[in-house]
C-alpha cells in the first residue's frame, strides 16, 4: 500500500523529570503510522470457516468489515507460518508458507489485497531469535554439524554428566538438548523444538533479511518482531549463580549482560524495514533507559515498542506463584513511567493483554470488581495515553479470564511448566492451579466470542481450546446492539482519537500527569492546541476532585451523567471522564 507523504512539523514535547515536566521544541517527521490503531489477531482461535475447530486466513477476511467498521487501521497477525505448533506458530518450520491449518498463499495474498481495499495495513509476526526443530536448516545442521548449516546455530560439543552452561529456559529445565545423530548438543532459549538461530553468523543473518524483504515486497505493511532482545548471547558462554534448587539460573541473567545488539538491530533495519518504509514494533523487555532512544528515536531500531512496564510487574524469579497482584496505584505509576521515559523521543505501542498474557480486565481490575462499567474506565486510560494503541481480539468486548477447573484444562506449555515449579515449591495442588491460573496465556486464546450460538460463532466443529462460558454474555452480536455495550465505548474511543478537532492533542499532545499522588485515581493531560484532561475513578466509592479550570465538554464518560459544581467534580465508582478544558 503507497504511504501518504507527510511533512515534517515542528514538536512540542513534555517530559517528566522527578514530578515536573519541561518543555522542548524538536524537529520530527511524522510517520504514516502514527494516528493509527492496531488490532492484534491470534489466528487460531479467531474464526473459523471450514469446521476443523481452528480459526484460518478466510476467518479474517470474512471479519475484516467488522475490523473496519470498530476503526482498526493496523491488523497484526500472530505467527500463521508452516509450524509444528509446538509453541502455537512460534516455531517456524518454512518462512515462506503458510501452514495448511490456517490457508493457503493465495489466501495470505488475498487477505493483504482486501485489507489494502479498506486502508488497512496488514503485519505478521517476526520469529527469528529461533526457527522450529523441523525447518530445512536445522535439518542440515544435525546432517552435517560442522558444515555451513551447523554455524546457524549454537552447537557445542557434548560432555558427560556437565551442561555448556547452567542456564534455564523460559520454559523451564536447561536450554541444551542433544542434536539428533551427533555428539554435540544445542541451544534453545525457549522450548526444545525451537532452536536458537546464531545471529552471530553473517550468512544467517542475510537469509532473515531475505526472508523479511520478501514479505515486505508482498505487500505488508510491517511486522511485530518477536523476542529479539535475545538474538545476542553474551558470549563467550559461562555459568552464572543457581537461583533455584534445580542448580539453574534464569535466562535473563546472560541477556543483562549480553551487549551490542543495536549492530545486528541497526543492520536489520537499513536493510529490509527502511527501504519500505514499513512499520516495525518490538517486543522489547528490560532495555536500559539510555538505549532507548537508539530503539524507537528518530533513527530507531524500530518504529515502536510495546509498553511491558506494567506487565512485568510484580514478577518473581521464583516462579508465577510467587507474583504480588499489581494494585491501581502501581498502574497508574507503571504507566507514567513509560510516559516519562519514552514521551519525548519516540511512540510507544500501549497494551493491557496480548497472546502471552492474561486478559487486562482480570488482571489490572482488583479482583471482585470486574464490571462494564470498569472495564470502559480501564480501556480509556490506555486508550488515551500518548502512542499507539493495540487492541487485543476480545478486548474490545471485555473478555474475561476463563475459569480453570483443572490443571487438564491446560494447553499452555508455560502454564503446565509453572504449575510445575509450584508444586515443587510446596504448593497443593489447588492452590497451585489458582496461582497459574490467573496468568495463563490460555486465557487470551480462548476462541474470539462471536455470539451466543454454539461455541461461540466461532466454529462449527469442535474449537481447539475450550469457549470461555460467559460467551452467552459477552459476545459481538450482544454488544453491537447494545449503545451502552464495551464494544460500541471502545468505538467511541477510537472516534475520538480519529476527530479532525482532536487528533493533533490525542495522537501527538504531550502527556502530564494530574493529582498524581491520589490514591486510586489515575489521571492526566494530554496537550497541544487543546488541553484535554483523562480522569478515572479506580475504586468503588465516590472521589471528587478539583479541576484546574473550567470544563469546556465532555468528550468521553462511562456513566449517563456527570456531577459538575463550579470547578469540583464528584466521581462515581469506577467513573472515567475525558474533558476539554476551557483555554
């Protein structure tokens, strides 16, 4: 799709330094991308059209006019690629097919062209820390270890009764495994069937860059690039201190201190995103502030980064069980951070779920209060904050976790391995599954919620993973007709950030927290030619609150009404207003 020229416009930037906010005049060019919103497609668990309980490109081609119709702009598709599907499409057997499960090329073709017909832009998902254990070169790599297609991963020789290294992986147990028919054993960060590919080798790396200007030529308008951060080894590899019983040591220990990524990060770049002008989002966990710019500056690495600060938190080395609940006041924190730190520079891409992680409205609502009217207050103060918004499938309908009943309801390799560690740890086995279960990655794979017919609307076959049960409450076809409905407020939302009048301030407008230090409430400027100021209610009970002038209108609001008196506004529970304050 040819990208609108647009010309380069003088800035006016806030960034936050210890509580207050400094003013700077910079010179940006605006990109294509940037007054878009994304939606991300789990193809799996979409639609399906054929019966066979798996979602598939046709799927998402019959359902590209409701995309367009909610306001999406962006469609990222996770990995439909020719895949075992020992990590649900991660592990990419051929880089240049589509597996048969979800269609054909000529379906892939065919789903770009109608996308370009509305103005949409299509992504796919870039794997290429890793491939799968049964792609071309892994095969030639166990053929012939020493020869061309050896150096394409990281293969060291086999010694008895000692590991190369005492890392673990993210999957849990250690990250070598025996190369089939050889005397040498391999890296794998991730699982066993995902072999780590050596980024160190030149010859590797032009093959990925191939790969990428081949897709790029198709017709995409970019890709998500899947966990790239650890495509650098801190080499040479050594053993680092055991932090559990098992004498190994997390992953993340060796990627602290692995450096010079941005070589192969920078070389990507010039060689396949810039010359399309396509655009790049990274999965990007614990880079150093410093580095940031080099990321998604003016010259970055990539167009965006997703905003992981509030998906992190509360993490434990010891395992999920171990995880504190992040509470209201550590969100609102989370995500002024990231504001602070990337305001200035760069967009950020904001999320409250994806593929990898719970649903957001059981995961950043304290538990018992989960309701429409606090999931719209939620959706707004992401929808609003500066950057770009992805929409994960299902949010825009409030999805909820689904209820695990038993460890055997499980598909996801990560939850069974961390069920695992629990156990270990001395937990029973029900509280075990309770603390997975809240962060199970199944719980945003579950089928998208078409309607309240069978499975969902989602198929007419037997779904892969099992229909979350309040299908028959929160569904499309329900929420379509419903004005008040989660679905019909994120379109709202999406109008808003799309309005002649407000676009410059929603989509470009420096971000300045508000009341910042008030217990449960999250609120906020954003500034350009208008002052708007985002304002919610995270508890129950009533707060009021003091506008720093007079309110102009209201924009958005969960509630029928708003309580004004003068500059004071009482806020009922889990109310969300966004207002345009008088100049």
């Amino acid at each position: 799709m040819k990208r609108p020229v647009l010309k380069c416009q003088n800035f006016v930037f806030f960034y936050h330094i210890k509580g207050t906010f400094l003013q700077e005049d910079i010179h940006m060019e605006r990109k294509w991308w940037q007054d878009k919103v994304a939606y991300q497609i789990y193809p799996k668990s979409f639609y399906d059209t054929n019966g066979d309980g798996i979602g598939d490109l046709p799927g998402i081609i019959e359902k590209l006019d409701y995309l367009k119709d909610l306001g999406v702009d962006i469609i990222w598709l996770s990995p439909c690629y020719r895949s075992p599907l020992a990590d649900q499409g991660y592990d990419i057997s051929d880089y240049y097919d589509i597996d048969p499960r979800f269609g054909t090329m000529e379906d892939m073709d065919r789903l770009i062209a109608e996308a370009k017909k509305r103005g949409m832009y299509i992504l796919m998902d870039l794997v290429v820390n890793h491939c799968s254990d049964e792609h071309e070169w892994f095969k030639k790599a166990c053929q012939d270890p020493d020869g061309k297609y050896g150096n394409f991963f990281y293969l060291r020789d086999k010694k008895e009764d000692e590991l190369p290294t005492n890392w673990r992986s993210y999957f849990g147990g250690p990250v070598w495994e025996d190369l089939p028919g050889t005397n040498k054993q391999y890296l794998h960060v991730f699982h066993k069937k995902q072999p780590d590919l050596n980024w160190e080798n030149p010859e590797l790396r032009e093959e990925v860059y191939k790969n990428i200007n081949w897709w790029l030529d198709k017709g995409l308008g970019g890709f998500r690039i899947d966990a790239i951060i650890n495509i650098k080894k801190a080499l040479p590899m050594h053993n680092y201190e055991p932090d559990r019983e098992d004498g190994l040591c997390y992953i993340g220990k060796m990627l602290e201190e692995a450096t010079g990524i941005g070589e192969f990060l920078g070389e990507m770049r010039d060689r396949t995103f810039k010359p399309h002008d396509a655009f790049s989002v990274g999965e990007v966990f614990n880079a150093k502030d410093e580095e940031l710019p080099d990321f998604i500056g003016d010259n970055g690495y990539f167009s965006s980064m997703f905003d992981f600060n509030e998906t992190i938190f509360g993490g434990s080395e010891k395992g999920w069980y171990d995880c504190k609940e992040i509470t209201p006041d550590d969100y609102k924190r989370c995500c002024f951070e990231t504001q602070a730190k990337m305001g200035n520079f760069g967009f950020v891409s904001n999320i409250i779920e994806n593929h990898d992680e719970p649903r957001g409205v059981s995961h950043y609502i304290p538990e018992g209060d989960c309701c429409n009217t606090s999931k719209k207050m939620l959706a707004a103060l992401n929808f609003m904050l500066r950057g770009l918004p992805f929409i994960y499938q299902g949010q825009e309908l409030g999805m909820e976790n689904v209820p695990f009943k038993s460890i055997d309801e499980v598909d996801d390799i990560s939850t069974l391995d961390e069920y695992k560690v629990a156990l270990d740890a001395g937990l029973a086995p029900d509280a075990a599954l309770k603390a997975v279960a809240r962060r199970s990655r199944d719980n945003a794979r579950t089928p998208m919620q078409w309607s309240d017919g069978k499975n969902a609307g989602f198929t007419t076959g037997t779904p892969w993973l099992r229909v979350n049960p309040n299908y028959t409450a929160i569904n499309v076809e329900k929420e379509a007709q419903d004005p008040d409905s989660v679905l019909n407020f994120y379109k709202k939302l999406i109008a808003l950030r799309k309005d002649p009048e407000y676009k410059e301030t929603v989509v470009y407008g420096a971000l300045e927290p508000f009341m910042e230090e008030r217990h449960n409430l999250m609120a906020y400027y954003r500034k350009w030619d208008k002052t708007l100021l985002v304002v919610g209610n995270y508890q129950w009970d009533e707060q009021e609150i003091e506008l720093p002038g007079a309110c102009k209108k209201v924009l958005i609001n969960n509630y029928p009404d708003v309580v004004i008196d003068g500059n004071k506004i009482k806020l009922h529970g889990y109310q969300v207003l966004v207002l345009e304050l008088a100049a």
